[in-house]
C-alpha cells in the first residue's frame, strides 16, 4: 500500500525522514505440502498463507 512512498524515500533518504513507517520484516516458509505462508519475524504462527500459490506476472 505504501510502496510508492517507500521506493520514493528509500530511492532519496530513509523512509523515516518523510515519517513513512519502515518496512516490515517478514518471515516466509513453505511446508512439505507446498502451502506458502507469512509470519513475522521471530514468530511461527503465520498472519496469511496460501495452500496452492500460483506464479503471477505484474
């Protein structure tokens, strides 16, 4: 949602000088069954995942 502001402050200065919160640092893992999932550093509980990701082109 920010990513424009974050490119612009992190392409320039820190996103911090613009009072732009710094990106979050995530974990990512994928299990025997192939399901991707999210989490936040630190912690194994996942806050999204999905069980049959698929590749998509921006």
């Amino acid at each position: 949602m920010l990513a424009r502001e974050w490119t612009l402050a992190c392409r320039y200065r820190t996103p911090e000088d613009y009072e732009i919160p710094a990106v979050p640092v995530w974990g990512v893992w994928c299990d025997e069954n192939g399901r991707l999932s999210f989490s936040a550093r630190g912690s194994s509980e996942p806050f999204i995942s999905a069980g049959q990701p698929v590749p998509v082109r921006r």
